[in-house]
C-alpha cells in the first residue's frame, strides 16, 4: 500500500470513527454507548496509526530520494 492509500484509508476510518460519534449522541443505552465508545476509540487509533504509518513511509522515501542525489551528484563530478 503507497503513501496516498494509507492517509485515504485513514480518512475513511476517521469519518467511520465520526458517523459511531453521531450515532452515539442518539442512543441511551448506556451499555450500547459505551460499546460504540470503545469501538469509536479503536477507530481513531487506527486511523491515527495509519497517518503515522503514511508520514514515516513519506520521510523515508524522501530520504532514499535525498540520498541517491547526493550519490548522482557525487558520480558527476
């Protein structure tokens, strides 16, 4: 999975992780809250984990890139 599928899964776990935060605004069952509270919370791990997943993949695919640069240079001159 590239950089732009990791942060777009994220999305789409977080927005999940909203829809349950809507959703438990209207429910009264205090057993079936905290259900989808914790449910809610693993969602937003996992979506926070995703991101930083994506952002690490970023950084060191930017380093790679820095780095074979600095070798083409160097092969140059």
């Amino acid at each position: 999975m590239n950089t732009e599928q990791l942060r777009q899964q994220a999305r789409d776990i977080r927005k999940a992780a909203k829809e349950l935060q809507r959703k438990m605004q209207e429910v009264t069952d205090p057993e079936e809250q905290k259900q989808l509270v914790r449910r809610m919370n693993e969602l937003f791990a996992e979506a926070s984990s995703l991101r930083n997943e994506a952002q690490h993949r970023y950084y060191l695919d930017e380093s790679i890139e820095r780095d074979f640069r600095c070798i083409e240079t160097g092969l140059e001159d």
